[in-house]
C-alpha cells in the first residue's frame, strides 16, 4: 500500500535566513566586555585607597597598633580611651586578641609588653557588663559603669572609605 | 554584507556594554580590598591619634629614642614634620589642651635634639 502522504516543507523565503539567526553573539560580546571590565577593574587598574583604617592593616602593624594601646593604658589608665582605639581595629573578640598576643610577646622575651597587654585585657574583661543571675537566686547586682561618648579629642572611628 | 556590518556593529557594542558593566561592578560595587595595608596610609586622624599615643608614652617614659622608633611606624616622614602635621590637625579638630601640650612637649625635644646633633 502506498503511502500517499509527504511531508510538507515550508518555501525558503528570503527573509527567513535572519530569522534563524540567534542572538547569541550579542550574549557573547556582552560577557566578552564584561570579563575584559573586570579584568580590567580588579587587575590592571584596581582602586587604590590613599587613607585606611588600622583595620586594614596587616597582622605584623596591627600587633604593634594594639601593643602601643595597651602600654598607653598602662602608663594612663585611661580605659575608655583604650577602648575606642581597640574598636578601630575591628578585633572580632578585642580581648582574645589582647590575650593571645600577650602570650606570643611573653613567649618572645618581652615581659612589659605582655604585661600591659594583659592588663588591657583584664581592664576590657571586668569592664563587661556581667549576665544576669536568675531572679531566685539574684542579690544585688554589680553592674559596670557605661563606658562614656568618645571625648572630642579622640576622632571617631569611621568605616572604611 | 549592510547585514554584516550591523552585526559587527551590535557586536562590539555589547563587548562596550559588557565592559562598562565589568568597570562598575569592579571598581563601585565590588573593588578589590587590600587586607595589608601600610601604616604610612592611615588616614590622618589614625595617624595623629598614633602620634598622641606616642606622645603619651614620651611623656610617661621620657624616652625620646623610643618615640622616634614608635614614630616610625608612620613612615619614613620625618618625625618633626608627622608630629606637624598632626598637632595641626588636633588643633583644627579641637583635641583637648592636654592632648596637644603633650604632642608640642615631643616635638619641642624632638626639635631640641636636632638642633644639638647640629
């Protein structure tokens, strides 16, 4: 039996041709241009900051940073003084960092050093509001001063530019 | 071959999109951050509350060659110029008194000891 069936091909006309054509080459110089930007943005010519913070110090600079704070607290006493010039350099945990550059300074030799960080970080630590006691069990409860508003003399810390 | 040509042309305007894109993003939205920067790059109110700190110390200690070493922290400025630089600043911002009397008493035996290795 024959088949009396045939497949229909549409007529080629000439308009089709650009029909079919994708835009995928538009895709390709849009990503193209980007990763050339980019390149150019982060590698060949990056932002360069002209002022920092001592938060974007690196780890050497900011230990002395921190180390000259703690021996000012240690020849002024001044804690919140000391506080604000910690919080500029973004320490995660100010007091971990006191500690645990006390302890390398001490294992260097350097007795003074380790002792004026220590002591910043103890000054930190008791100046910590302490967690409330149950109320069964509460008595009269300490609580630390507020640290006070920076003084004028001392410039705020701002984020970075 | 006109239809070549206009292809060519959105072509290499979409490379001009894409690199526009690429400066935006790469420098406004999201530049590189250096995580090591010098002390010498601090901005200037850093920089003179470190000569303050200085100070502080020069006054606690009276160690003249220890300030300069700490002073050198900042840089290879010399000393007299950053201490300048920063009790001018601290005046222009209003630093308490206290503040610049010591920065002025480091910078007056700063001067003094230049003066004598003269």
């Amino acid at each position: 039996m024959l088949d009396n069936t045939q497949e229909i091909r549409p007529i080629p006309t000439a308009s089709q041709p650009a029909q079919k054509k994708s835009p995928w080459y538009l895709l390709t110089g849009l990503i193209l241009g980007l990763i050339l930007g980019l390149v150019y943005a982060w590698v060949i010519n990056p932002v360069i900051y002209e002022t920092s913070s001592p938060a974007n110090l690196g780890d050497p600079d900011k230990d002395f940073y921190r180390s000259t704070i703690a021996q000012v607290y240690a020849a002024t006493g001044n804690l919140e003084r000391a506080s604000i010039r910690l919080s500029v350099l973004e320490d995660p945990d100010p007091v971990y960092a006191l500690g645990g550059q006390a302890q390398r300074v001490l294992a260097a030799g350097h007795e003074a050093e380790a002792r004026a960080l220590a002591l910043l970080a103890s000054g930190l630590q008791s100046s910590q509001p302490q967690p409330e006691l149950p109320a069964e069990t509460s008595s009269p409860t300490h609580t630390s001063a507020p640290l006070g508003l920076p003084t004028h003399t001392l410039p705020i810390p701002t984020t970075n530019p | 071959m006109k239809r070549r040509v206009w292809r060519f042309v959105l072509f290499a305007l979409a490379i001009l999109v894409g690199f526009a894109a690429g400066l935006g993003y790469g420098w406004a939205i999201n530049p590189v951050r250096y995580t090591a920067a010098s002390p010498d790059s601090l901005r200037m109110d850093y920089q003179t509350d470190f000569v303050l700190m200085t100070a502080e110390l020069y006054q606690a200690d009276g160690d003249l060659a220890l300030a300069l070493a700490r002073l050198g922290f900042l840089g290879n400025t010399p000393p007299i110029t950053l201490i300048d630089q920063a009790i001018t600043y601290a005046e222009t911002h209003l630093y308490a008194a206290s503040d610049l009397k010591v920065m002025r008493d480091l910078a007056a035996d700063i001067q003094q000891a230049l003066d004598g290795a003269q």
